[in-house]
C-alpha cells in the first residue's frame, strides 16, 4: 500500500515550501489558497523504528475545506540526505483525498471538501528503503 501511495503521488504536482528550520516542530505556515484555515486536532508525530521523531502530522479546516500538513523536523534533517513526504486527508481507512508530496521540509495536501464528514490528516515518509506514518485524530 505504501509503494501504490508513492506511485499515486509521483504523478502528482510536487508542493513545496519554507519554514524557518529548528530543532523541534515549527508553526505551519499558511494553507495554499485559504489564509484563514486553523489547526483542529492534535497534533501526530511520525516517529522511525529506532524512535527518531521525523515529522509533525497536522490537520486544518478553514474556508470550508480540510487540509493535511506534514513538516519535517530539523533533528531528522541533520542526519538524513534525501526523504520525500505526503500528506492527505482520511474520511475512511485507504482514502488519501488531497494527496500531495514533495521532497522539501513541508507540504500541504490540497483542500478537500470534507467540512461535513469525519476526518483526520495522515501524513508519511520515505527514506532508503524505510517509510514510516501518523494519522491525527479524527474530528466530526
């Protein structure tokens, strides 16, 4: 499942953008398109097998839409060359709506209208032959 994610997201635009780098988990910038959007949820961590924490899985609503946001953290940066990360929106188990990735430090999935269901964002990354992900909770 993980392979097919990566085939579906390489045919996608790549998104990417900049966050002033630190040691933890930075504030999100703005959703593409809607400036208004706020995090809803708590925030979810991707964490490798050794425990490193790779990256933030965000979820934000606003202009009536649900957008995923996945951040990779500086620690992981320092000690790792290359990664590439996705993010979507979840509405049931297997749905990946909005689906972006890039191989920057963010991404935002695109805005789903999603505002009447039941989501959370999920979020992933690849590096070497690893992948690890997180979901958030979900919010109704």
């Amino acid at each position: 499942m993980r392979r097919s994610l990566s085939t579906v997201a390489a045919a996608l635009a790549l998104a990417a953008g900049t966050v002033i780098g630190t040691s933890s988990e930075a504030s999100a910038a703005t959703a593409p398109g809607c400036s208004d959007a706020h995090q809803i949820g708590n925030t979810a961590y991707i964490t490798t097998s050794s425990g490193e924490t790779a990256a933030s899985v965000k979820q934000y609503y606003g202009c009536n839409k649900n957008f995923g946001y996945v951040y990779v953290w500086q620690s992981f940066r320092d000690t790792h060359s290359s990664w590439r990360i996705f993010t979507w929106i979840n509405t049931t188990p297997g749905t990946y709506l909005g689906l972006m990735s890039t191989t920057g430090i963010e991404v935002w999935s695109n805005g789903t209208a999603t505002a009447q269901m039941c989501t959370r964002a999920g979020g992933l990354i690849e590096f070497g032959s690893y992948s690890f992900q997180a979901y958030t909770d979900t919010r109704c």
